[in-house]
C-alpha cells in the first residue's frame, strides 16, 4: 500500500482541465473555431497520425518532467 496521490486522485482534475481548455476556443470563437475544424477533416490520415503522435510525444513528456 503506497501513500500519495493515485491516479484516479489525478484522472478527474486532469478530465476537468481538458474540457475547459477544449471548450474555450468554440466559446471565445465560435467561427475561428470552426473554420480550423473544417480544415482538419481534410487532412490526410497520415497527416492526422502524424499530429496524434506529436500530442502523445507532448503530452508524455509533460507528464514525465512534472512527476
């Protein structure tokens, strides 16, 4: 049994922290919002493979340099 915070003690937050940060840009601007949606559903796979993998390698390393 370890003291500290467990993961589900960090899922909510982190959860919590993504829709706001998700939500902001359609609330402050709805056009602009749309306008970068509408280019990205013609994006190539590849292309699309290609930014998932540049947010999971981010989005890691982030995680590593806090913990």
């Amino acid at each position: 049994m370890t003291d500290g915070v467990g993961l589900g003690d960090l899922w909510w937050p982190a959860l919590g922290l993504m829709l706001l940060i998700e939500g902001a840009m359609p609330l402050i601007n709805p056009r602009g919002w749309r306008q970068v949606f509408e280019r990205v559903t013609r994006l190539q796979d590849g292309q699309l493979r290609f930014m998932g993998l540049v947010a999971v390698v981010l989005g890691g390393a982030i995680l590593v340099l806090l913990a």
